[in-house]
C-alpha cells in the first residue's frame, strides 16, 4: 500500500489535496493535528494537520470480491466511462460542500468510536458501501452508528465487524406486507405506478400469474394505460396466457365501476401509464385515477440500476400520491444493491417485491433484508 501524508493547515485543505492526488476512493489512514512554533515569533503558534492516506484499499478482507466489486480497469476494457477525476468534474462549490459533509463525518465517526485510531478501519467500511453505490451520507450514517458501541477487539475482527455491518443494513430495508389477496367479500385493489420503462406491466403479469396458478386465487386485471397502444396488446397478451380478465378503462369513473363490477375478486392489479417524473398534467391525471381506485396497496416501482438523481426526483413526485409500499425491479441489471438500501431509507416505506429478470412468473419475490444486506456487504448477486 502506498501512504502519502499531506500536510495543510485545516483538516479540509489536507482532504481536498488527498481528493485531488488519489481521487475520491482514497483511503485516510491517519489524521494528526500538530501545532507549529515559529521561529520568528511573527506568529507565535500554527495549526498543521497531517492526512495520510492511501489510493485505495483492496476489497475489504471479509467481503469475498464479488462479481460486481467495481474495477476501473475492467469498466475501461468493458468501454465504461470511469468516474471522473474530482479535478476534471463538479463545481468547486460541489467540491467543498463534499469536503466539509466528508471531514464532518470523520470528525463524528472519530468522536462515536470509543476506540482509538479507528478511523483507517472505518474508512474501510465506507468505501466498500460507497462502492456498492449506497449513498454518501448514508454510508457516512452506517459506519458513524457501527462505530459507536465497539470495542477495539472487535473492530479488529473482520467476521464480527461484517455481522454487525449487515444488521444495520438489514435494519434499514423494511420487507413489505405481501399483499394477501382477500379471501372473501370486497376484493384487495393492488395499483402500480411509476416511470415508464421500470417494469409495472411485467411485474402486474408476474404477480396475476403466482396468484392464480401457484395460490389458486381470482384475479382480475385493469389498464388506464391507454396512452400507449404496445402497452394494452402487452397486457392482454399476457391476460390471455394466464387466462384472467382484462379491463381497460378510459376515466377515473370508469375504473371505479370497473372495480366494482370486478367485486368477487380476490385481487385486482391496476397498471397505470408510466408517467414521467417530470410531467406535470399527467400526474395531476394519475391522480384522479388513484383517488378513484381507492387502492389497498399503491406500489410505486422502481428499476434498481436507476441513476440517484432519478431515484430522488421518482420519490420526490409520486411518493406524495400516497404510496404505501415498493417494488424494486431489475435487480439483475444493477451493478450494485445500494440502490436498494437507498430507496428504503429515503422512502421509509416498505419494499414488498424485487424482480430479478424478465421471465414471467418466476424472476418476482418477496424483497428478503437480509440477503439485500448480504449482497451489499459482499457485493454480490441477488439471486431468488
Ligand atoms: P413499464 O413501462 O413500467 O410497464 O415496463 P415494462 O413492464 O413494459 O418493462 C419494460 C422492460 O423491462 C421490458 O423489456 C421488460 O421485459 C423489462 N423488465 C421488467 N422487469 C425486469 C427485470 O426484473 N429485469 C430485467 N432485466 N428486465 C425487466
């Protein structure tokens, strides 16, 4: 491991020299303050802060290098654009406010940890869950609370340390109540919204045929996605193979007769065209629709390998409309889970389903903590 040790006289401009020498999967070792006397006596005393750091860890010891641990040399050779350098990309303003959010969390973890010079372990921790795409701040949030509560024996027990990791991960990813289908009177009325392209009509088709053929359940199905001629004939392709009625409807009013006239259900899955974030009328008219539904369960789907920003403006737009759960889809597509972790933690809501591929009906399950936190923790596939 190559250690460079730079020196400056706040802790931030050391960080920024080491973000900008080594990039921002450098690994801080050591940090030291030191107060300096200056021979002149101009000024009596000065601060120098000292950061020694490395380019980067190998993969954390206890963590087998999974299938989707990022590896800039094969993202080059698989034509990937490698992150930029922080010197070529981002504003400066992006760049202190990183700093500062980064040395505050040092500084914390520092202060939580009861355990001396624990910050190079630490800092191993966070790397591997940035890598895995979970989100800074809330890498920053895991390893802060993993700090608090150890000791020194343990922080140095890979095995032990992992555990602990995983629970607090696991902790943060709330399985679903799995939307048993009624079994009598009123049907269960499962919505499904989000953008277009995430998968709702598949997963409504994976979730009709597991409850008809694998639960012996009666199961309807109603599109207002009526924008899109493609996503009618999908539907009804697939109502036609699982042979359960279809309804397409036009205007809030509708569906609510429709739902009405579907009573002796004991499920109902409503596919929604998949609005864009961004357009305004078109929630507006969503809206209406949801009102009408009077829904159990208000899904809102979203593809896993989605970019953050995306994720964010997804939440920001249909979470208001009374969303009740999540259905996370394409895991199988995504080069890491921390996705996953994300939205649990920014939504607070429930994940009831992942999807894990295209096939109909098998790549659907129950979303599974436990083995979310696992992939993350070693960074491997989800596999159903
Ligand atoms: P919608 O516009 O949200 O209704 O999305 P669709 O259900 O039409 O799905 C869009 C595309 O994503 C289709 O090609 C699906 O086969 C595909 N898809 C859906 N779920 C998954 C999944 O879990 N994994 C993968 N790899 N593809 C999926």
């Amino acid at each position: 491991m190559n250690l460079v040790t730079y020196k400056a006289p706040t802790m931030a401009e050391a960080l920024a020299q080491v973000k900008r020498d080594l990039g921002r999967d450098a690994v801080i070792i050591r940090t030291r303050n030191r107060r300096r006397s200056w021979p002149w006596g101009w000024f009596a005393r000065r601060d120098i802060w000292e950061v020694t750091a490395s380019a980067h860890l190998d993969a954390p010891r206890a963590a087998p290098a999974g299938r989707y641990a990022r590896d800039p040399a094969a993202d080059h050779a698989a034509g990937k654009t490698p992150r930029a350098a922080p010197s070529q990309g981002g504003t400066v303003t992006e760049e202190v406010g990183e700093i500062r959010r980064m040395v505050e969390a040092l500084l914390s973890m520092q202060r939580a940890s009861k355990v001396p010079d624990a910050l190079p372990r630490l800092q191993e921790f966070r790397v591997q869950l940035v890598r895995q795409e979970v989100a800074e701040e809330l890498a920053d949030e895991i390893v802060a609370e993993l700090s608090m509560g150890l000791t020194g024996k343990q922080l140095a027990e890979d095995r032990f340390v992992w555990e602990r990791l995983k629970s607090l991960i696991e902790g943060r990813v709330i399985a679903g109540e799995q939307m048993p289908p009624a079994s009598r009177g009123r049907a269960r009325v499962a919505m499904f919204i989000g953008p277009t392209g995430v998968g709702k009509t598949t997963t409504i088709a994976k979730l009709a045929a597991n409850f008809k053929i694998r639960e012996s359940k009666k199961v309807a199905m109603i599109t207002i996605d009526t924008y899109r001629i493609a996503a009618v004939d999908q539907l009804k392709t697939y109502a036609e193979l699982i042979e359960v009625p279809l309804h397409v409807v036009l205007t809030p009013g509708e569906l609510a007769q429709s739902i009405e006239s579907l009573r002796d259900c004991d499920v109902v899955l409503i596919d929604t065209a998949g609005r864009s974030q961004n357009d305004r009328l078109r929630l507006n008219q969503l809206c209406g629709f949801l009102r009408a539904a009077e829904a159990d369960y208000v899904n809102l789907v979203i593809a896993a390998p989605s970019s953050r920003s995306a994720v964010a403006s997804t939440l920001d737009r249909f979470l208001p409309l009374g969303v009740n759960g999540i259905v996370m889809t394409k895991l199988d597509e995504a080069i890491a889970l921390g996705s996953v972790l994300n939205v649990a933690a920014a939504s607070k809501m429930p994940i009831r389903y992942v999807t894990t591929g295209q096939d109909v009906p098998d790549d659907i399950s129950p979303a599974d903590p436990a083995r979310v936190a696992q992939c993350i923790v070693e960074g491997s596939l989800y596999v159903v």
